[in-house]
C-alpha cells in the first residue's frame, strides 16, 4: 500500500505507521554501516580485507564515500520523523507484509550482532556445496 517515488513520500511515515518507520529505520542505519546492524559489519570486513591486501588509499576513499552516503540515508529518516506528512492519513500494511518487514529488520539486528557465527555457518555451508 505504499509506493515511494519520491524523497517526499517519506515526509511524516512516523505518523502514518510508526512501525513501517521503525522497521525503515534500521534499513537505513545498516545501509549507513551503523553498528550493531549487519551493515556495519559488512563494511568493515570489506574494509579490513582491503586494507590488509595494501589498499590503504582505497580505504580512505571508501569511508569518505561512505559518510556522503550516511548523508543521504539519514536524510530519508529525517523525512520520515521530523517533517510533516504530506498525507494526513494512516498507511495500513497487510499483516503478511508486517511479518515479512520486520522479520527482515531483525535479521539484520541479529546478524550484526552475532556476525562470526553467521559468517562461519556460511563457510561451512559453502564448503559443503563444493566437495
């Protein structure tokens, strides 16, 4: 029932749904890298291997590119818990898309939190896939 094709249909979303927010919010902080979200994590592995193979100057570039992008991203939660909602009325989301929404904003809480053991069980199961 939402179709975004604007920055501006964010405005106010804390108003129409508080929970679609919420949940839009921690996609948000795991684009932007922000721990404890798996996004973070994500990123900083990316960063560490290239650092460790001598890439430090990329590294450099890469946090720079990364903070413009925390810009933008923060920009959206901006829109979504400070302005005003450009509609006054309340956005129902089917509860099959609630289960799905938020079930995926606590993968990526719990994944962030918990990332070697993540990170290890993949391992395994790709090890397994190729033998």
């Amino acid at each position: 029932n939402f179709e975004c094709e604007t920055l501006e249909d964010f405005k106010g979303l804390n108003k129409r749904n508080p929970w679609y927010a919420f949940l839009m919010l921690i996609t948000m902080l795991s684009m932007a890298g922000i721990p404890p979200t798996i996004g973070f994590y994500a990123k900083f592995m990316v960063l560490q291997a290239a650092f460790d193979a001598g890439f430090a100057s990329f590294v450099v570039y890469a946090v720079m590119m990364a903070l413009v992008g925390m810009f933008y991203y923060m920009r959206i939660v901006k829109l979504m818990y400070f302005d005003e909602p450009k509609l006054k009325n309340k956005l129902d989301v089917s509860i099959d898309m609630q289960w799905i929404l938020s079930a995926n904003a606590l993968a990526l809480l719990i994944i962030g939190l918990m990332p070697h053991s993540f990170m290890d069980a993949t391992a395994q199961a790709i090890t397994l896939s190729l033998h």
